[in-house]
C-alpha cells in the first residue's frame, strides 16, 4: 500500500511511543498483533497505549505495553475542551510518535493536538492531511481479516511482523478472581464450565435465538454434567434472562455483574465457550478457550474468532453478509442454524480434550 511521508521512522530510537488503541473489545483482541509488531520493532521505546476505560484492562494485560493512558470520555475529556486538555497531558508525556490503529479523524487530531512530531495511521475519515505518515486504505485491505488489516497498515510502515496471535498474560491475580466468584456459585474444579455470550453489541442480527442457546445448554448439562455460565454487558441481561426462562437447568448469570477484569479471569476457567460474533468470541480465543461461533448478518473472513480450536458456523445465503443491525427480511442466516448444529460442534470440542 502506498505511504505519504514526510521523514523516515527512527526504528533505533528510545523515545516513548503512543499507540491510539481501539475501542470495542473484539477490536483491541484483533490489534494485539499489531502492537506485538510495534514492540519487536522499536524494542527500547516505552509503549503506551490511549484507550477508553472499558477496554484498558485487556491492554494492561498484554506483554507488549507498557502504559495505559485511559480516555475518559464521556467523562474529563468531553468536548473539544476535553479534547485539548488530554493533548495537553500527551504532549507533556513527550512522546515521539503516535501510531493511531483506531481509524477515526478524533484519534490524528488529538495527536496533532498534542504536538507529537511523528503520527502514522490509515487515510481513513480525510485524515491524511494531519499525518505525517499517511498510509492509503484502498478497498482490497477492507476485505482481510481484520488482524492483517492493522498488520499491513504497519507493514507498509516498514515495521517488523510479529506473528498473527494475540498475546495476553493473565496470571495468578485472575485465577484468584475467578476462584472467589465461582466458590460463591459451588463451582468446583472438577465442573466442566460451558460459558454463553448469547448478546452482541452491534445489533439483534448478530444474535442467535434464546431458546436454541438454552436447547444447547440443556444437552450440555444432560451429556456432560456442564455448570454454563451467561455471559454479557448490562445490555445483554435482558437476553441472558430469556436463554435462562427457556432452559431446563439453572444457568449462572452474570450478565452485566461482571467487570472486564472478573469476564477474562472466568472466560479463561471454561472448557468451552459458545457465542455470537461479539467482543467476548475474540476475547475467548485470545485466551485459548475452544470456542463455537454462531455467525449471522457478519462476515467471517473478516472478523473470525483467533483461537486455534473454534468451529464457526454460518450459512451461505445470499443476502449473508449483510453486515445490517437488523435483518430486513426473514433472518434465514440464523434460522437455518440449528440447535443440533451447534451442540455436535461443542461436543466435538468437549471430547477432543
């Protein structure tokens, strides 16, 4: 891809870097690599990454930051005096680049803002003029894997490749966290733990029905002796309430109980973990769980779950991918993916390990 630059990148320098992250967890999980890259290229920098407060803790757990700086907005940085005021706390961090993954004009003119002398990104949103390193978006680049979206953004920049596979480190702090709630539910290590993210943040044609995730479950329960775990934001309470009113046996409903920091310490206790495309997929295969992807309106060549063991599940109709929050007609996409379906895919993976 063609690159507009004014001076060449210091890849010898000691100079911190900022890296503006993404805001939506599947979004951080599909740049891990990127930053990964980042770090092997300019490994005596300090790297600090920019991030809303809803996803810092999955960049305070990656190997290869070294700083979160949060970007609280809605909150202190508001507005365009909010604005200026976090480019003032940039500029006072010194900064000697700014590498924006996040594709929004807001992300090169608060860098400019701050007055960092080198800031690179995609030309996405007429940005280019307020970098200094302008790499072209061209359409062939919107139809990869979003990892090798950002991986070739930092290619064409001359950074060195790191490999594709997310890297998080969660340690004994986690497995504290995960132990203390699941003693509250009698969850003992011997229980083979199912987790279900039956919501999705972008819109109700990402999400599979209710009833056939409670069909799954149940079997679960019946075949495998399975404790399954619901998982999701505050706004998927209302569907994790449904799954639970059409199951047979009593779920663990954590939706909207959990901080990010509880969800990855008890995604990572899970045997297995059955989904729809959402931030919680990505997250569950960054962290190795053998997982079951229901895919519906989104594109699977696009934005697949990264775990080595994940089946993905999703019919070739005409009208998917649509990529709409709403499907306009008959959500065939969904309806022809049964119940049988998915659950031969999670005992598929529950009997291999």
């Amino acid at each position: 891809m063609k690159v507009r630059s004014s001076r060449s990148i210091p890849f010898d320098t000691e100079q911190p870097v900022l890296v503006r992250g993404t805001n939506w967890i599947g979004d951080v999980i599909m740049t891990l690599p990127a930053i990964s890259a980042i770090r092997k290229s300019l490994p005596r920098s300090r790297i600090t990454v920019l991030a809303k407060p809803w996803v810092a803790e999955l960049y305070r757990i990656s190997p290869d930051v070294d700083a979160v700086m949060e970007y609280e907005s809605p909150g202190q940085h508001d507005g365009i005096a909010g604005m200026c005021r976090l480019a003032g706390q940039l500029h006072g961090e010194g900064f000697a680049m700014a590498i924006l993954l996040q594709n929004a004009m807001e992300a090169a003119i608060i860098a400019w803002l701050a007055r960092i002398p080198l800031r690179m990104g995609y030309n996405s949103d007429g940005r280019g003029i307020l970098l200094t390193h302008s790499v072209q978006r061209t359409k062939e680049i919107r139809t990869v894997h979003q990892i090798h979206y950002y991986l070739e953004m930092l290619k064409s920049l001359g950074f060195q490749p790191a490999g594709d596979k997310p890297r998080l480190q969660t340690g004994e702090a986690f497995r504290n966290i995960s132990r203390n709630i699941l003693n509250r539910y009698h969850v003992t290590p011997e229980d083979t733990l199912v987790g279900m993210a039956p919501g999705a943040t972008f819109g109700p044609a990402k999400m599979w029905f209710p009833r056939r995730f409670a069909a799954v479950g149940d079997r679960l329960c019946d075949a495998f002796a399975a404790r399954v775990m619901l998982f999701g934001s505050k706004g998927d309470r209302e569907r994790a309430e449904a799954v639970q009113q059409y199951a047979r046996h009593p779920f663990i409903n954590l939706a909207g109980t959990t901080s990010l920091q509880e969800a990855i310490a008890l995604i990572g206790t899970c045997r297995l973990f059955i989904t729809n495309d959402s931030g919680l997929m990505h997250l569950a295969g960054a962290l190795g769980i053998p997982l079951v992807a229901v895919f519906g309106s989104t594109n699977p060549v696009t934005t697949s779950p990264v775990g080595e063991d994940s089946i993905i599940i999703h019919r070739d109709v005409a009208c998917s991918p649509c990529l709409k929050k709403v499907c306009p007609t008959d959500f065939r996409c969904m309806d022809l993916i049964s119940a049988d379906d998915v659950y031969d895919a999670a005992e598929q993976l529950l009997l291999k390990r």
